[in-house]
C-alpha cells in the first residue's frame, strides 16, 4: 500500500483505546473480586438480578476480546512498519480499501476473511 499513514493513524488511535478499555476492565475485576473476597454474601441464589460470578465472567470474556483485538491492531502496525499492509496474508492480493476503513486491522481480503479458501 502506497500511503499506509492514514491507517496508521486508525490503528494507533484504536490501539489507545483499547489499551484504555483494558486498564478499566482489569481494574473493575480485581475491585470486584475483592469485594466478592470480603463479603459472605451468597449471590448465587440472590433472586434480584445477575450474580456476581456472571457479571466477573462478562467482565473476563470483555477482556480476553479487548487483548485479541489489541494483539490484531498491534500486528497491523506491524505490517505497516515492514510494508506488507494492505494485502492478504492468504492470497498476497491487495485488500480493498474500504474494507481497511471498516477494519483496519484485518490482515484479510474479504474472500479469506470468511474462511472459505483458507
């Protein structure tokens, strides 16, 4: 790709966020859990609302999917810096703009993006 720099502007902003989102997210489970650690409270049986339990699981899940989406917008990065972004890892063909406006981290075209000739 000829100018990456837009994307890299994208990716880098994204990447802030992200970074941010799991800073809160690591912080709300931990206060959480030593709530949950100080209390003798039996909220698995509490008939108001979601237990705590469910709400910490929520929490990981949202986690674990902010640190892959950080780990995707990190290796996009990667790409631009060796010059290979922009084009599919499966076929080498050149990725679409548009697509790399929705999801600038993809590393493929929309064909192999959908699994169907991987």
């Amino acid at each position: 790709m000829e100018d990456a720099e837009p994307f890299r502007v994208l990716l880098e902003e994204e990447r802030d966020r992200k970074v941010k989102l799991v800073k809160a997210l690591r912080s709300d489970i931990t206060s959480v859990s030593r709530a949950r650690q100080d209390s003798n409270v039996d909220d698995e049986h509490d008939p108001e609302g979601s237990t705590i339990a469910f709400e910490l699981s929520q929490a990981e899940a949202l986690l674990e999917q902010s640190r892959a989406g950080l780990e995707e917008i990190n290796a996009a990065l990667e790409r631009i810096a060796e010059g290979s972004y922009g084009r599919c890892q499966v076929c080498g063909a050149a990725i679409p703009e548009a697509r790399l406006e929705a999801r600038p981290w993809t590393p493929f075209c929309v064909e192999h993006a959908s699994g169907r000739r991987r």
